[in-house]
C-alpha cells in the first residue's frame, strides 16, 4: 500500500554494501539509506563506491529482481 522506494545493487557491488557476515542476511546491507548521506559515510566508508539502481514503485507497479541483486 503506498509508495515504496527500492534500492538494488549488482552482485559485483557488494564489497562496498557491508552485507551481513553471517546468517541467512548475507545478501541484505547493513546501511540504513534513510540516514544522511555523511552519517552513511563515516560508518561505511565503501559505500561511496558503490553503483546501483533505485527508484519508487507506485501502487500497481510491478518489480523484477534478477538473481543475484
């Protein structure tokens, strides 16, 4: 219900993602993209690198995640 907004990076990004070490979060990040951009920075410096899609999807939008992303 709603907008959501969708935050997707290729599997070749993810050194710079801080993904989960351990458990079935490994291909989830650790970084809240709702924090400023600075606070992002200082904890995950890496993340400057990375290079992804994102976008909003509105009520009756559909979205297809490739494996893998």
């Amino acid at each position: 219900m709603g907008s959501k907004y969708v935050a997707l990076f290729p599997e070749n990004q993810t050194p710079f993602l801080a993904a989960f070490a351990e458990g079935i979060l490994t291909n989830t990040s650790q970084i809240d993209l709702e924090r400023s951009e600075a606070e992002i920075l200082q904890k995950f410096p890496e993340f400057s690198r990375a290079q992804g899609y994102e976008g909003i999807l509105e009520p009756g939008d559909i979205l297809y995640i490739p494996p893998s992303c």
